[in-house]
C-alpha cells in the first residue's frame, strides 16, 4: 500500500552483523545477510545480500513465494528482520525509519483505497498524513501527481468504481506527492493494459532521469527488461545473482553460445548439414524451419577447418551457396525469461 510517512517500530536498532559495512554513499538499498524467519524454522529470505546503486532502474525477480515482498517489507520497516542488517539511502533500517521514510515513495501489495471517497480525495488524504507536506500547495501538489499518472480526468471518480489499473495509477500518485529519491514499486504494472504499461514505463524512466532511483517487483519480465539498468534474482528466499541487466544477458550467452539463430527454408535437411559445419549446436528442424546455437565469440570453430564463429552475413551466403533457398533468416535475443529459467531452474511466474 502506498506508505506515508512513519517512524520505524519503537525501540527497533538493526541487528548486529560484524564488521561495519562497506561505505554506501552510492548505494540507495544495501543489506546484508538480512534474513526472516518464521514459526517451524522456515525463512523466507535467507541470508541477502543486496545492493542496489543510486540512480538506477532495479529490477527484484523471483518466483511466487521467494521472498521479494518479504523483503520490501523488512526495507520499509513494516516487518522486523530475523537477523542481518538493511540500510536505506545509507541509513539503517528501521532503526533511521524517521528520517528515512520520508525520502521514500512506496507502492506495497497494492494500494489501499478509501473506496467512497474520490482519486483526488484519496491522494488529498495521503498528503496530509505527510508530516513534511505543505497543506498551502496540497492541491496543486495533488494535480500533479494525476497527471503524471494519467488520472486527472477520472480523478472526480469514487476509487470503488475504479479498475484494478486505474487504482495501480492512483497507488504510484500517491508515491509521488513529493519528490523522492527512493521509489520502492511492488508489481506497479499489475492490471495495466499494454497503453498503461507504456506510460509507466515511461515515467519511470523519467522519474530516473531526473536521479530518482526506482525499486520494483514484476512478473511481468519482458516489462523489467524494457525499463531496468539492474536486477537481481530471488529463489527459496535466496538471493541467486544480481548486477546489470546487460551483464545477466551475458550470463545467458556465455551458457548458450553467441545467440540462436533460426533459418526458414523448405530444405532442411541441407540447411542443418551446412550449419553444422560451420559450428552450429543444438539443431533442430520441423516445419520448416531450422534453429540451432551459434557458437561463441571466443570459440576457436566456424568455417570448415578451424577458424573464428562465422559472420552471419557469411552463414547465410554459405546457405544460398549450397543451394537453400532461405526465406527466413535471424537470431533470437536472450530474454530475461530465459535469464531466469537458467538462474532457477523454475518457470517464471513471479509475481510473488
């Protein structure tokens, strides 16, 4: 639900871990071996280390019940962590809650609604549980925030009539009432239509273009891998890797080879003789079509003989040379569902 802003549990201090941690002037998330326990022994986050740059888009994936809303909820001060240490905008949490909190914007497990009273009056209501928050300039402050989300011209509405998207648009307003330097966005696309997903997006890369940095869970992979700069990867409560998008997709490579690339043609079998001689793996042929692995760029095979991977300009004139008669012809990008099928070995809903 959208968080206004609160001071952390009273008398809370974060757990001691050893030594102090690195410097995290650059870091606007930082835990370590931040965990949560449960009744029975079963933690749901277990041990996370977690680091999350300032400025950047970051991307928190796992499959249902690996611990993402767990977390956000630790990092909010919502819940208390079993042990380890979390800091916020370098401070530590929740211990720094007063401080902290109020530099942040969050949407956590959807928003909560005061369903008879209208969007505009919602956000006027979250406002003014804003300690910091000048009543003087609430109404314009509340325009704002509408527009940015695309709700102004529903805001008269009553919140009960609203679709599920349209609360997710007034959720994320009112985590922007103020200027933040922390968004913490859980599932901030849930319910939106492909329209509503683009303008979201949009205004999250807007929101990190002006030095916000943006925190958020999505089941909605292809919609992470369009707007994030970083992610990370949860399972079983454990963190499985972390760092850029574009080093992930590296990962991916480095274990499937250079891409995969995929020929149309009527004459598969002289296409997969000749793509097998020229390094491809993994060859494949039905309908049609022909799909096979390109071999890596640091691999010493390609061309009959020995050599370096093939120029595919080059694979596909050895295809025509051959007598293929290729009608399709192209390679296949790693997706980060592939990312995270290969880091997890599970499917990739992860909307938990």
């Amino acid at each position: 639900m959208p968080q206004p802003p609160a001071p952390g549990p009273e008398g809370t201090r974060p757990a001691d871990d050893g030594p102090a941690p690195r410097p995290a002037g650059d870091l606007a998330i930082e835990t370590r071996g931040l965990s949560k326990g449960y009744r029975g022994g079963r933690l749901a986050v277990d041990g996370l280390d977690l680091a999350v740059p300032r400025g950047s888009v970051f991307g928190f994936l796992g499959p249902n019940g690996s611990g993402k809303t767990t977390t956000i909820r630790m990092l909010m001060g919502l819940i208390e962590a079993s042990a380890g240490s979390a800091r916020v905008l370098g401070q530590p949490m929740p211990a720094a809650g007063r401080r902290v909190l109020p530099r942040v914007g969050a949407l956590i497990e959807g928003p909560a609604l005061y369903g008879f009273l209208s969007g505009r009056d919602n956000l006027r209501r979250f406002d003014a549980a804003d300690p910091y928050a000048d009543p003087r300039t609430r109404t314009a402050r509340v325009g704002r925030a509408l527009e940015r989300v695309g709700l102004a011209a529903a805001a008269g509405k009553k919140a009960r009539a609203y679709s599920l998207g349209m609360k997710q648009r007034l959720g994320l307003a009112a985590a922007l009432l103020q200027p933040r330097e922390l968004l913490v966005l859980d599932e901030p696309i849930n319910g939106l239509d492909p329209q509503g997903m683009r303008e979201i997006r949009a205004l999250i890369r807007a929101l990190a273009a002006d030095g916000t940095t943006v925190f958020l869970s999505s089941h909605l992979l292809d919609e992470i891998g369009q707007v994030c700069t970083h992610a990370a990867v949860m399972a079983r409560g454990r963190l499985v890797t972390q760092g850029t998008v574009a080093d992930l997709f590296a990962t991916v490579l480095d274990a499937r080879g250079h891409g995969r690339l995929t020929v149309t043609t009527p004459d598969t079998a002289d296409t997969v003789r000749v793509l097998k001689e020229h390094g491809l793996t993994g060859l494949q042929a039905a309908d049609g079509r022909v799909t096979g692995e390109l071999p890596h760029p640091d691999a010493a095979m390609g061309a009959p003989g020995g050599g370096t991977p093939p120029d595919l300009a080059d694979l596909n004139a050895a295809l025509v040379h051959a007598g293929v008669r290729v009608r399709g012809f192209g390679t296949e990008r790693a997706s980060l569902e592939d990312i995270f099928v290969r880091l997890t070995g599970e499917g990739f809903d992860v909307a938990g």
